[in-house]
C-alpha cells in the first residue's frame, strides 16, 4: 500500500487525500506536497487535481468543478500579473472578450478570476498534441494534410477577429491537435488575449516586441513587422503569423533564424523571405504554398491577406483543385451567444457533436463544457434569490410570484420602441406578431475596473412561447453607415441563426428558422471589427419586424446548412429557398419510391450563380455549368430507403469580398425541382 510522505500513514490504492494529515494524493499515488496549488479549492468550486504543464504565462493543472464533478483545465497567471490595478482592469477585460469566444477550433474559457494573490482562467480541458511537438515526432507535413488544418485555424481566428479579439501570439505551441477515431486532425487555438496581457505589463502603451529591460514580448520567429516595431495591431498581425506557422510546419525551419532574439526580429523587418520551396527543396511542395505563404507574411499589412476567411478560402480552394472537389475542411461557425444568459454579448456555442469523435479525451461526460457552467451559474442565481428574497418573505414572494405570472402570461404588451436595458434574456424586449419594434444602438458595454467599455451594445428581443413546433423569420432595416448583424439564439443563450449578408446602412433578413414551442430570443447589434471601436450612440434607428408560426409547406426550413440538418424532399417534387448570405448552403435529402434515375434542377433568382452540390461519402462534389441566372441540373441513381442528398448554394469568387460586392437575389428564392425515371441498362 502507498504512504503519505508527509505524516508515513498508510493509504488506500484509490485514496485522494491522507486521512491522516489531508495532504493531497497524486494520481500516481503518492502525496504532493511541493506545490502549494495541488488539493486546494479555488473559489470554492474548483479543486486542483494534476499539474498539467507550465510555461511563460503561467501554469496549468487539471481541475475538477466539485458542483458537476467535472473535469476542466485552469491556468493560474505569474504572480506578478497580479500586482499592479492596470494589470488586474486590463485581465478582467480581456478574460471577459475572451470567454465569449465559443468555437470548434478554439479552446473555450469557462470562467476566471483572483484567487489566493494570483488570476486564473478556467478553460476547456484538452489531451493532445501541439503542433510544436507534432514537428518533433513527425518531421515537416505535406502541403495538403498543413492545409486541412490552417482551414480550421481560420475558421477559428475567423470569429475572434469578427469579436475583435487578435491573438498576438499565434505559433505551433499554441496550436493544440487531437486525432479523432477516424484519423483526421482537429485542431484548437490557445491562449486569446494572454500576449496582449503580456504585452500590457510593459511601459509602452502599444505593446512593443522589446520591453525596456531588453525583454522579447512574444515570440521572435512568428512576430508580424508591425508588431516588432510596437506599433498598434490589427487581425493582419495573426496572418503573418499563421503564415510563419506554416512555413515552419511545411519545411521543418522558422521562416528567419539568427543567434538571437533581437536579430531575428530585425529579419522580420529587413530581410526577404525565403520561398518554402526553395528553402526545402526535398519536400515537393506545391507552387500554391508559395504563394499562400509569401502573401500571408507580406511585410506590409496592406499586401497580407485581408481577413482569416480570405486566406482559409484561398487554402479550401488549392485543397478542392488538388481534389477535384469542392470540400470545405471545418464548419463556418458565426460568433454566437452561449454566455447571452450571464448578460454577455452574444458568442457561439459548441456543439458535443464538434467533439464526441475525438479519441483519447476520456468520456465527453467527464469533461465540463459551457452548457454545463451555464446552467451552474443559472441554478446558483436561482438559488440566491430564494435565499435573499423568497424564505425571509415567503407569502409576500407567492403573491409576488403569482402576480408576476399573471402579467407575463396575459398582462404584458408588446412595445413599438426599445427599452433599455435589455442585454439579458430577462431584461429582453417582448415583440408582437408582425409589428415594428424601432431600436437604437446605444451605449457600450461596460467591463472591468473604472467603467471600461469592453463590447459594443446588443439589443435582446424575445419571441413569446407558442404550441408546437414554429417557423420565425425577421427583417432588420439598417442605419447609416452601421453594419448590424440579426441572430436567432434558443433558451439556453445558443445561437440557432444569423444573418450578415449586407454592408454598412443595409438591413438584415433572417430566413424561415424552425423553433420550438419555448422563448427564443432574436438580438441586434453591429458587426465588430478587430481595432475598431464599437459605434455607441448611433443617431438613427433601426426597425425589426418578426413573424412567426407554422411553417409554409413547399418551402425550406433553416438551419439546413449542413448535410446532416437537410430539409426532407419526396420525388418528384418541388420546393423553393432562399439564398441570404454568400455562404448559405441549402442541403435537401431526397427520397424515392422506386428506383430509377433521380434528376434535380435548380432555376435560379435572376443575376445569382447558383451551384448543386452532391454529398458522396462527406465530401461535396460541386455542380456549375451555367452563369448567374441559368439553371444546373444533375442526374443520379437512386433507390428506396436511400436518400440522396443535394444541395443548392452560390458561387462566390474567393478573393472577393461579398459585402462590398452586394449580393443579388437575397429575397429572390429559387426552385429546386427532382423527378424520377426508370433506369436504363447501357449496353
């Protein structure tokens, strides 16, 4: 049997704790005594099991949350991130941009305060590989298995910089790559907003690379020009160091090297970049790896690519061509609002189904996710009121309560015009069926120490409950110069759907969605942009206009963007849809009677170039033969209990911006006709 160290007693072979002295016990089962962390209780929810790792911010331990009996990794900053008022307003502002990230490709964070003299964030517990390590065991990747996972990188940085969050420290470590049971790679981001905390600790108000002690803020072979200057950033600065990335994953070597710090951040400055195939020659690499790289890591912002969508479009569509096939590696996952409930702006949930296939990271129900702290934080709400209100006063709180009940269910009245405050969904404006509501935005959110605007505002609506399953559709119109953005979120604070389709002074239109019988919430706020600051005040109004209520046969029902979620179709028959957005993928699953040759066409709104696409085995197969306004059709067999599914999307060039293009046929809808005809031998 193990013995505690610390007092000799005997243990048990399964025992956490010495019954003897309460020293903690390891996994391996021996008691830990040299780290003072190791068996506390951190804000009396989290107890610190295992030391994970450490490095320059900090260090890391697997953590459980005694409520859930859940699992959670919790990384506790250096000390002194903690002594200083500036530095305590500036973590608290960046936690708080950062927890409202909630992506498939970036690690989420939970939760996060001050405990014991030092700051700690609790974030999503992770078992794999970063991608630095990766390198050491498998040597430099080929172009095609680096570009399946840069994709997912940028669908990641994709939301934060649309949160306006820029990473700052974007490198192999921080990359993080678990292999699910099929093989395939997924990868995870790191560490959103610790550089700029890092940074922050100097005397410079931008962050400069070098600090005045002659301290490298940051890491020398992947630090953008502009950062190395000290200059203020924008999300072209996580470009040039995802192309430094994945220059080091593609030929085994840092873009610049030097023998030191200081002289590999002059190189960034100064010195050409050597093209990947001509640094590594062996490694056969494609001309388009060039090309993605050198613009990626052009010296002037100006020359990088505009956006992380641009560049994981430009990577899907050297992956397509090598192919022959138009596969896009990684969900496109809007910002959404899973902490809508805590009276955050709104971000994006994940789903148990982006992560239930990874291998090796114990049971998903071990693991503690969002939805799992969200409901914590509501319960534990729940139960401070009734604590502080109900028991002391009960029958005063019954009449309340009853009265309370009354008025939401037969009292309240919708309003034509906003009223402030309503971030929450308890503070959330009613709407009525197929009325204006006008609505301002307004003043910023406020975060953090000494009144600290953190988010732009964002405005709640709430669809009152209903019987049955609904459909609900919304008009936004927009104000001048303002790009807003309509999203649709469920009762748990997760997004359902979003519309983003048009440009500054335009409106938004949120397709047919399917509901349920309970509240949803619609909300209205402005696009954010990485290094702008948020408009507050705006002196126009905007008007929303919702409708809801059983769905109209004939038509497509959002969210049908993915193969899985397609729309039901019988042939022969017909049904129409929308194209609202550039990136709207409308998927129908086809079923027949008797088998025979299926034959789908699709007539397009006047001026769109419509696509079909085909789903074989996960990949999409695209169909374009004719231009904007012409009709595609495709033939295939098909059987009974067999569905065959198709979908209708747009064709969008990827260099182009669809915003400043201005979409056509946003409220045109297509018509998506299938037949069926027996089949026919060839000879």
């Amino acid at each position: 049997m193990p013995a505690c160290p610390h007092c000799s007693a005997l243990l048990d072979d399964n025992a956490r704790f010495c019954g003897h002295c309460g020293t903690y016990v390891t996994e391996a089962g021996t008691a830990e005594t040299g780290d003072p962390w190791l068996g506390k209780v951190v804000d009396r929810r989290y107890r610190v099991a295992a030391l994970i790792g450490s490095g320059g911010m900090g260090v890391v331990y697997r953590v459980e949350h005694l409520h859930l009996g859940k699992m959670a990794a919790m990384k506790v900053l250096s000390p002194d991130t903690a002594t200083k008022p500036e530095m305590l307003r500036r973590f608290r502002a960046e936690a708080q941009a950062v927890s409202k990230l909630n992506h498939p490709n970036i690690v989420q964070t939970f939760d996060f305060g001050q405990w014991d003299g030092a700051l700690y964030l609790v974030m999503e517990y992770v078992k794999g590989d970063d991608l630095s390590a990766l390198l050491k065991r498998d040597g430099p990747w080929s172009f095609t298995r680096a570009a399946r996972l840069f994709t997912q990188v940028c669908s990641g940085l994709t939301e934060a910089h649309e949160a306006g969050i820029v990473h700052r420290d974007l490198k192999p470590e921080n990359l993080m790559v678990v292999e699910r049971r099929d093989g395939s790679e997924h990868v995870k981001v790191l560490d959103f907003g610790l550089a700029k905390l890092r940074e922050r600790t100097g005397d410079d108000p931008h962050g400069a690379a070098v600090s005045s002690g002659g301290q490298v803020l940051g890491t020398p072979y992947y630090m953008a020009p502009e950062q190395v200057r000290g200059e203020p950033l924008d999300a072209r600065a996580d470009l040039y160091s995802l192309g430094a990335t994945l220059y080091r994953v593609l030929t085994g070597e840092p873009p610049f090297d030097a023998p030191s710090p200081i002289s590999v951040l002059a190189k960034h400055l100064t010195d050409d970049l050597i093209p990947p195939r001509t640094r590594a020659p062996e490694r056969s690499l494609p001309p388009e790896a060039d090309r993605i790289v050198l613009r990626a890591m052009a010296k002037s912002v100006s020359d990088r690519y505009a956006s992380a969508a641009e560049l994981q479009a430009d990577l899907e569509a050297v992956l397509a061509a090598s192919s022959g096939i138009s596969s896009p590696s990684s969900p496109r996952v809007g910002p959404t609002a899973a902490a809508v409930a805590s009276a955050e702006a709104p971000t994006v949930a994940i789903e148990d189904s982006d992560i239930a296939d990874i291998a090796d990271v114990g049971d998903i129900g071990d693991r503690l996710r969002r939805s799992d702290v969200d409901e914590f934080e509501w319960s534990m709400r729940r139960k401070r009121l009734l604590t502080r209100l109900v028991l002391p006063l009960t029958a005063l709180a019954v009449i309340v309560g009853v009265t309370a009940l009354a008025w939401r269910g037969g009292g309240e009245r919708a309003e034509a015009t906003e009223r402030e405050p309503n971030n929450t969904p308890g503070y959330a404006n009613l709407l009525a069926q197929g009325a204006p509501m006008r609505g301002t935005i307004g003043k910023l959110v406020q975060a953090g120490l000494a009144g600290q605007a953190a988010q732009g505002d964002v405005d709640l609506y709430r669809i009152p409950a209903g019987k049955g399953a609904r459909v609900v559709s919304a008009r936004l119109e927009g104000i001048p110069d303002v790009d807003l953005v309509l999203e649709l979120y469920d009762p748990q604070g997760q997004r359902i759907s979003k519309s983003d389709a048009s440009g500054r002074g335009w409106g938004e239109w949120l397709q047919p969605t399917s509901i349920g019988p309970a509240e949803f919430y619609l909300a209205v706020r402005e696009l954010w942009i990485a290094g702008q600051k948020p408009t507050e005040d705006a002196p126009d109004p905007y008007t929303l206009t919702a409708r809801w209520g059983p769905a109209q046969p004939g038509w497509e029902l959002e969210p049908n963007d993915s193969a899985l979620a397609a729309t039901p179709l019988h042939a022969p028959g017909r049904i129409r849809g929308y194209l609202a957005s550039a990136d709207d993928r409308d998927w129908f699953s086809v079923t027949v009677d008797e088998a025979g040759t299926l034959v789908g066409t699709v007539t397009a709104p006047a001026g769109v170039d419509v696509v079909l696409l085909r789903d074989v085995a996960g990949k999409e197969i695209v169909i374009n033969k004719h231009d904007a306004g012409g009709s595609e059709q495709l033939s295939i067999d098909a059987a009974p209990g067999k569905p065959v599914l198709i979908g209708v999307a747009r064709k969008i060039a990827s260099k182009v911006d669809p915003k400043a293009l201005g979409l056509q046929g946003l409220d045109d809808p297509y018509e998506l006709a299938v037949t069926t005809s027996p089949r026919t031998s060839s000879k």
